[in-house]
C-alpha cells in the first residue's frame, strides 16, 4: 500500500497489485537462496483509483501467481496453463487467450525508437489518452480503447517484427509447450506491458463480456523488476486475475457453485453410545470422508428425515455395538461399530 495526496487534496492509500509486494518479500526474506524457481501466490483485496464500471471496482479481489528465479519458457507455458486449468475445473469455456512476446532489453530499445518514429509521423491521429500513455511509455499506446485509434496502430511497426534471436527462440518454446499441454491461444502482435521491467512473453485470458473490460487475467514476465527494487538480477513471470471479473465469467455461462454434499450421515438410536460415534465420525472424516450426524436431539424418524435433507449417499443407523450400513443400490450392510471407517473410507 502507498499513501498520498491527489489533484484535490484527498489522502488516497491504494494498492493496485501483488508482484511487487511479493518481489519484495522475495529480497526481503532471502529466497533467492532457497531453490528456484520459488512459486508464490496470493489472495488479497486491491486499491486502485480508477473509473469504476461493470467488473471494475476501485476495491476488488485478486489472486496473483508468481514464479521467481528461472528465465525457463517452459515456466511461463506452466503458468499460463495453471490457469487454464482453473477456467477448466470451474467448467468456464467462452474464453480467448491471447499471447505475445515484448523483447528484452537487448531488442525492446530498437523496437520502442522505430514506434517513435512511427508515432511522430502519424501524431494527429493520437487522442489525449494516446498521448498521455506514449508519455509513460511508448508501448502503452496499444492499450488505448479509442477503435478509431487502435484501427490507425494496426500499421504501427510491431514488437515482434524486431525480436532478436534469444526472444524469439524463447517465444516458440512457450508456444510450443502451450501446445503440448493442449492450450489453445491467439498470437496478438498488440498484447503489451507498459513497465520497463516486463520482458518477453505477455498474455491475457479474454472472456466475451459486453459493455465492459474483457480481461480477466493478464500477466507476463518481468525479468527486471525484482533488480528495480533493490534485489539480484532476478527473472520471474506471474499474473494477476480478478476474482470479480471471473465471477461475472461463471455468471455468463450460468454456472453456479453448488454446496458439496455430505457422504455420510450418522443416525444415532438412543441405546447407542454416542461419544463412540462422535470418535467414529472424526475418524472417519480424517480419513477423507465428509461425514455428519445429529446435533439437534431429533428422534430416530427425525434423523432419518435428516440424512435425506442433506442428500447422504451413505446412512449408518447405529444401534448399540453395531451400525447397520445402507448404501444407494447396495444391500444393507451390518458391521461392528468398530470396523465402520474400515468399511467406509476410501
């Protein structure tokens, strides 16, 4: 977090992002020494004081995921198809992953003197957005919304036209390894990162959303940032993926997060000893299995009415030393109230 004055006199704190903060724990804690590369995440609210609008809060929830301390291409394809594999688990499919290479310090220096050049021949087709972004670096001009605008820099000069032969070769690895592990993407010669400490691979998963910011997670690789903040010369790669902005993802496709049911529910008779299967239940779940029982003082009928409720697969109706196991499409099965995790864990 930083805190400062705005235009208007108004103390602001903000935290806009979670790379730095972790290349700064990253120094801080010395893990430079530890084995690499060290992989981090995290979960966190953010901070930033932008136009709000359909997935774009000023206070938002982001999950970032970091890789710091090998220049590997196969280490950016891994990142990138963790989240893929993320959309793939949560059933998310109307997505677009758009990938592309921004050179390094070796090549990037050329690249951003010919977009120059480009970019004082065509200077009366740049808005104040353009202008305000080619200030801060020249490479931000593709990231203008203006469509007028964007259609004009399709002739620009492109970062990929100047790649030297170590970026380029880095670049078709990850290629490469994005296609053994079955990730589909699009190459977009306009995808960048406007920090000077980016390098090399960027990439952005995109989803259809209507009438607002279609990103729901970018990253690339940022060699110079941890050496920018005091540390060794450090590679790394991550992202940043709004957790808002993949809720509205899930809400496209109309896929809702049902509660996990319980496997197993405990109906307990009143001769039974209860403490043996309260001890049951907690071995039972040790074991890998969700479990529960009755907490309420319901009579036998009410437990069983219970264990419907809950949707239990699996009821065991225990009556004194023994439990009587009933399983969907099985036959009732009898068993020492001893031997009933043996019977039922995985």
């Amino acid at each position: 977090m930083y805190t400062f004055r705005d235009r208007s006199d108004r103390s602001l704190t903000l935290r806009p992002e979670a790379t730095a903060p972790i290349a700064r724990a990253y120094i801080e804690h010395g893990m430079h020494r530890d084995p690499q590369p060290v992989k981090a995440y995290t979960i966190a609210p953010m901070y930033r004081y932008g136009a709000p609008g359909k997935g774009r809060y000023r206070e938002h929830w982001q999950l970032s995921v970091e890789a710091l301390g090998s220049p590997d291409p196969a280490i950016d394809a891994e990142i990138i198809q963790l989240y893929h594999e993320l959309l793939r688990r949560l059933g998310v499919t109307k997505w677009e992953l758009h990938l592309n290479s921004i050179g390094d310090a070796n090549c990037r220096p050329q690249y951003v003197e010919r977009l120059n050049e480009w970019l004082d021949a065509h200077a009366d087709v740049l808005d104040e957005d353009a202008r305000h972004k080619r200030a801060t670096s020249p490479l931000q001009v593709f990231d203008v919304k203006n469509p007028q605008l964007r259609e004009a820099l399709e002739d620009a000069p492109k970062i990929g036209e100047s790649l030297c032969d170590a970026c380029r070769e880095h670049f078709e690895q990850v290629q490469r390894q994005l296609d053994l592990f079955g990730v589909p993407y699009v190459l977009d010669a306009t995808l960048v990162r406007g920090l000077d400490y980016y390098s090399r691979t960027t990439f952005e998963f995109l989803a259809p959303f209507e009438n607002a910011n279609s990103s729901i997670c970018g990253g690339g690789r940022y060699d110079g940032l941890v050496e920018a903040i005091g540390g060794p010369t450090t590679p790394g790669i991550g992202f940043g993926a709004g957790l808002e902005r993949l809720l509205l993802a899930l809400e496209l496709e109309e896929i809702t997060a049902a509660p996990r049911s319980i496997e197993v529910f405990f109906v307990v008779e009143q001769t039974a000893p209860r403490e043996r299967v309260l001890q049951t239940l907690a071995d039972l779940r040790r074991a890998g299995v969700s479990a529960d029982t009755d907490y309420a003082g319901r009579s036998f009928k009410g437990q069983m009415t219970q264990a419907g409720r809950t949707g239990a697969r699996t009821v065991v109706i225990v009556r004194g030393e023994e439990a009587a196991i009933r399983r969907e499409g099985r036959d009732e099965q009898v068993v020492a109230l001893d031997d009933v995790v043996a019977t039922l864990k995985p």
